[in-house]
C-alpha cells in the first residue's frame, strides 16, 4: 500500500462485494481453565522425602465446534511426579481457547486448530501448571516449550502412511514369514 500525501492508494484490501467480508480470519476469542485437578497424596509425609520427583508430563489437544465459525480447543496436559515412596504430586489441567475462524480452507483451519492455537495457549496453560505445582508446596514445574507445529506435521506424516499402508493391502514382502 503507497501513500500520497496521507492518502491510500491501494484500496485492494478492501471487503467483498455489497461489504461481504470474505477476507480470511483466525483468532483467539477467549482461554479459560475448564478443569484443574491438584492432588498431594502424600502431604505432609512428602515434604521428608529425600529423593528426587521423577516428572511425567503428558499432553492431548482437541478441538470441538462450538458454533459456525467457533472451536473450543482444548489443551490437556497431565503431570505425575513420584518418586520410590510414592506420588509427591498429580496435576491434570484441561486448558481452553475458543477459536474463531472465517473464511479459512479446511485443511489449514485444522493446522490451526491443532497445531497455532495450542502454540498459542501453551505459554498460559504452563503457568496454571507452575501456580499449581507451588501452591501444592514444591517448587513451581516450569514445563518446557513445545514444538506443536512440529508434532502436527509428525502425525500427519504418520496417519498418512497409515492410509498408504491400508491402501496398499498391507501385503507381506517376498521372502517374509508374515
């Protein structure tokens, strides 16, 4: 876009006809917390404990429509920490975002679905989590960054050989006891 004297001259940005937007839109409408379970079974045994927690971190995305152009996604992350006396402490946090989209493909309204807006919700998700660790008495679990749009890829990758595998009959090589 050129400017001439503070006035626009490239107008190619503009809505559709009769003002029909039909300009491609994602966004972050809004994240909340919609489940958030802390457990300390062992409190106050657990804070004698000598040894050191060994960390679990599990995490699941899923997104569900919610509306036309609106999708909840939700991301899951499950923390077990224990050690040879037991559990020090459990953390399961289901953390939302509902997704508003317009105008977008299919196929790259779901790379944002699960691969963006988990991207984009992780950074609070892990800091419930690092809240939660410490109020439960320990010192705050800072999870580490994760690379959702490498995972989105590597499980494409991987369903789409799945597919190519069906396809193919899944026939036994020559030579193969199968």
């Amino acid at each position: 876009m050129a400017d001439e004297g503070d006035v626009l001259t490239n107008l190619d940005n503009q809505p559709g006809a009769n003002g029909a937007d039909n300009h491609p839109a994602a966004a972050i409408l809004t994240q909340y917390i919609k489940d958030l379970s802390v457990e300390n079974p062992n409190a106050p045994d657990v804070y004698q404990w000598q040894d050191q927690p060994k960390i679990d971190v599990q995490f699941n995305i899923g997104a569900d429509p919610v509306g036309q152009e609106v999708h909840e996604v939700t991301l899951k992350i499950n923390i077990t920490a224990s050690g040879e006396k037991g559990n020090f402490y459990l953390v399961e946090l289901a953390y939302c975002g509902l997704v508003g989209m317009r105008n977008i493909p299919e196929e790259q309204g779901h790379a944002f679905l699960y691969a963006e807006a988990p991207r984009l919700l992780f950074p609070f998700a892990r800091r419930v989590v690092a809240d939660a660790v410490r109020d439960a008495g320990f010192p705050p679990l800072v999870v580490d960054p994760i690379d959702f749009n490498g995972l989105y890829v590597q499980q494409l990758n991987a369903r789409r050989q799945q597919e190519q595998g069906a396809a193919a009959g899944d026939t036994p090589a020559p030579g193969s006891d199968a």
